[in-house]
C-alpha cells in the first residue's frame, strides 16, 4: 500500500486552480487517455515582464497525478518563465513532501506539461517533438530520448525506476533490455564528464532532502532489511544528520553498526556527501 503525505492528500481531495482558463495565452498537453494519465495546463503569461498571471489545469489520472498538477499551478504562479523553468520534477514531489516511487512520472508530466506551454507561448515545437529519438517503448510512447534524458536528471539506475519515472517498460516489458542499455549509456557519459561538465546540482532544501532520503530508504534499503526481520524509520533531519530508529531484527543484530555504516553510505552517495547517521531508541 503506498503511503500519501498530508499534503498531497489536500492537494487531491482540494486541488487548486482546476479548469479551463479562457484568457490564457499558453497551452501544453501531454500524456495519453490511451496511456491512463493525461495533462493539459493553462497559463495566463505578461507578454511585457513574461510573469506567470494565472495557471489551470485539466487532468485525467490518479490522485497523485491531480496532486501534482495542483501543485505545479500553485509553484509557477507568480514566477516568470525563467524562474519557473528551474522548477524539476523532484521540486514538484518535493512540494508535497514526497510521492511514492511508483509515482513520479506525475511528477515528470507537470513538468513536462510546463515546458511544453512554454514551447506553445514561444511558437516553439515542444519539448517532446525536439526530443524526437526511436521509439523504445510501445506500450506507452516512449522515446529513448525521453528515456535518457530522464535517467540523467533524475539519476536512475535501474529499469524499475524508468517505468516509475515514466512507465517506459510497464506494460509487455519486451524493452526491459534495451532500457537497461540506455540506462548504462548515459551512467558511462556521466562518469567520463569532466567534472567542470557535469551540471552543478542546485542546494536542496530541508524539504527535498527529506523527500530524498525517504525514497531511498523506501526503495534502496528498506527492502533488505526486511527481508531478515528488520526495518528502519525516519526520525528526523536537522542540517546534515540523519535521525533513524532500527526496527525488528536490526535492534539486536550484532551487525548493526555495519548496517548504519552501508545506509549512511548510501545517503552520501545519493542525496549529499556531508550526511551522517544518528540511531535513535523510539
């Protein structure tokens, strides 16, 4: 069963700024009836200061996908396009203090749905006509453009967080391969960039570390730990300490400070290299 956070329960039982907006001057769609979710976002922009004066939006998806698209209207408004273009699809997840892992392609269609009003303001193709590419997943219209580039931003490395993050490989699985090739493709290029090349990660926030650790706790190390009667809880995070408490199996395990050290590993390796583990007894 996934677990919802507050705010994103809110935002889909009261989602904001729902509907057609009839003075709007920018449309982006994406996503598919065909595929179970689809966006289609308004925007009202100053042609002057290109300020954002207004977003709606329609969609057809689960609560997650509402939830997002709520969201995003709510972050965008107010901003100009360059501000708001910074906005990621890890913002938006974050901005509802999480979304479970099996969803945050809701999160990669609001962004998605932006860049491409954007492109419509700007009488530009969209996004995901510039992307092009060779069709890599025919269940759901997946390019191994968009695959590639959603691998880098996000920092994917495996098949199962592909389809997560855009269903790419949720349906027959017969791209199960060529995903996982595509995923190695771009992992190498990373690591053979100069590190003047590789793009500087912008400061995340208390909020985006939280989201960012719960999700590598819940798909990373939460797994193997239960599979030996174990479990781990999220406390609390202050700066760079990372407050956990050990359930089940882990509290007597004659091996649990090696376990801390795996998980704080992890942590650095993924979210900031500064992180630290502090076990807790609640």
């Amino acid at each position: 069963m996934w677990e919802y956070s507050e705010k994103l329960k809110d935002h889909f039982y009261n989602p904001r700024n729902v509907g057609e907006l009839e003075d709007s001057n920018a449309v982006g769609e994406v996503g598919s009836l065909a595929c179970g979710d689809a966006l289609r976002l308004y925007l009202k922009i100053d042609p002057e200061t290109e300020k954002i004066l207004d977003a709606r939006f329609k969609t057809f998806g689960c609560g997650s996908a509402i939830a997002s698209s709520s969201a995003l209207t709510e972050m965008i408004k107010g901003k100009t396009i360059e501000e708001a273009l910074q906005i990621t699809n890890q913002d938006i997840a974050a901005y509802l203090g999480g979304l479970p892992p099996e969803k945050m392609h809701c999160s990669v269609m609001g962004r998605d749905a932006f860049e491409a009003a954007i492109a419509c303001y700007r009488g530009e193709p969209s996004p995901k006509e510039k992307l092009e590419g060779n069709l890599v997943c025919q269940c759901f219209g997946v390019t191994d453009e968009e695959i590639k580039r959603v691998v880098e931003e996000n920092n994917l490395t495996t098949v199962e967080q592909v389809t997560n993050y855009t269903k790419a490989g949720g349906g027959c699985g017969q791209c199960h391969d060529e995903i996982e090739a595509l995923i190695k493709l771009v992992q190498g290029e990373l690591k053979k960039a100069k590190p003047e090349d590789v793009p500087r990660k912008k400061v995340m926030t208390n909020i985006q570390k939280i989201s960012r650790i719960q999700e590598i706790l819940e798909d990373e190390i939460r797994p193997s730990l239960q599979k030996d009667g174990g479990d781990i809880e999220l406390i609390d995070l202050e700066g760079n300490r990372v407050v956990v408490a050990l359930r089940g199996m882990c509290t007597s395990c004659p091996s649990a400070s090696v376990t801390r050290g795996l998980i704080e590993d992890k942590l650095r390796e993924l979210v900031h290299p500064d992180l630290f583990i502090e076990e807790i007894d609640s």
